[in-house]
C-alpha cells in the first residue's frame, strides 16, 4: 500500500504539471490522466524507501496546444522516516502530427502541488518556455488524474 500511496502524491502529475509564480495568471489550464504501468519500492533501511515508476500520460485542455498530447512519465519518490515524500521526473509525449513535447517536474516532501516546466519540443513545441503548477485530483494507485495550470506562450 505504500507504492500506491507513494504513486498517488508524487506521479500525480506526473505527470504531470506545475506551480506558476504568483505575479502570472494561468493562461493555459487542464488535467492529465495517467495509468501506472510500472512501480517498484526499495527499502533503504531505517524507514526509508525509494520508488520508481512509469505512466502513460493523456493531457486534456481547452485552452493550450496540449490537448491530446500523449505520452509516458517516468519518476522517483523518496519517502524518509516521517512519511513524506519527495518525487521527482520527466514526461515526453507527442501529438496526433508526432510533434514531441517534454517536461521535467517536482513535488517537495509533503507538499500538495508541485511544479513543472518545459524542456524541449520539436514542431510547434519548440522553443516552449511554458512552466506551472500539478496538483492531483483522484488516485487509486494504479490511474491518476491531476489539474494542472501555467503560464503558455
């Protein structure tokens, strides 16, 4: 139960998105949907694990170009002795044309959103400064939805 705990507050977002600074209104607004396709959970000893995981990703929004953009998350969390946990890691994902897309995200031990920014693109994704906020909205450990925003150009 620990991994699903773990996959609910840190991939949550995973995949997915971000924390804008609070001078800039979100612009672009939406959810990701991911499905946990792979976990695993070291025990590092003296209440410390470690977990990795990966997602299929679906971002849904009405107002950016990432509607449909489709793709895989992969990430870590690291849970110390006081049961918080910190996460971190990348998604890459493609549009319908195959134009790619990629993010780095985070989550600090404890925090309820996280952040993410873009970090590379081809076709129109490229040059993309975009940054934001996750924050997740449902998990079961094994499907998770978050609501993200941000700042799109």
């Amino acid at each position: 139960m620990k991994t699903a705990k773990l996959l609910r507050n840190g991939c949550i977002v995973g995949t997915g998105l971000l924390l804008c600074g609070t001078a800039f209104a979100d612009n672009c607004t939406g959810y990701d949907a991911l499905v946990t396709t792979s976990a695993e959970t070291r025990d590092l000893g003296n209440g410390m694990t470690l977990t990795t995981f990966q997602s299929e990703s679906i971002l849904i929004t009405d107002n950016s170009i990432y509607n449909l953009v489709t793709g895989q998350c992969s990430g870590t969390a690291l849970t110390t002795p006081d049961g918080k946990a910190r996460s971190n890691g990348h998604c890459a994902r493609h549009d319908k044309d195959g134009h790619t897309q990629s993010i780095e995200w985070s989550q600090g031990a404890g925090a309820e959103k996280g952040t993410w920014k873009s970090t590379g693109g081809t076709g129109k994704f490229a040059g993309k400064t975009d940054s934001g906020w996750f924050q997740n909205v449902r998990s079961d450990g094994k499907m998770a939805v978050t609501k993200w925003g941000g700042n799109c150009n």
